[in-house]
C-alpha cells in the first residue's frame, strides 16, 4: 500500500529522498551490495587477473571474451560504488 503511493520514478531514483523509510532503503542496499559481491565471486578470475590478459595479448575470441568479463564486472563494480554512495 505505501508503494503505490509513490511514483514508479521516484522509487527507482538513487537521488530522492527514502520513500518507504531509511532504514527500509539501507537494508535494501545492503542485500543488492552483497549480491554484487556475490556475482562477482562467481566469476572464475578476478578483475585484475583479466587485465593482465589483456596486455599479455589474446586470441581474437578469448581477447573478446576478457573484455565482455572486464565489463560485466565493471557494472557491477559500478552498481556498488552508487549504492554505497546512498
């Protein structure tokens, strides 16, 4: 009920205040952070690892490969600095 007081927009905006509460919002930051932290524990190499096999110099797919890995690690890497921001 108290959700659909509010617009859809302003509960998906990092910037507007704590609709639902902050506690509500610091709880569901936490669990997406560690979410994040969990994604990137099942990648099999870590980010650095990747952009040491970049330079070393790769085939054609595995070079595509390590980037397409370096950037979904990235987002997430992205997506926990903004929340942590929060």
């Amino acid at each position: 009920e108290t959700v659909q007081k509010h617009d859809l927009n302003t509960l998906k905006s990092l910037d507007a205040e704590a609709p639902l509460g902050v506690a509500n919002d610091i709880a569901v930051f936490r669990t997406l952070i560690a979410l994040c932290v969990i994604a990137l524990e099942h990648f099999p190499t870590k980010l650095v690892d990747d952009e040491t096999l970049l330079k070393q110099g790769a085939s054609g797919s595995m070079e595509l490969a390590i980037q397409f890995r370096i950037q979904k690690k990235s987002v997430i890497i992205d997506v926990m600095r903004n929340l942590s921001r929060k």
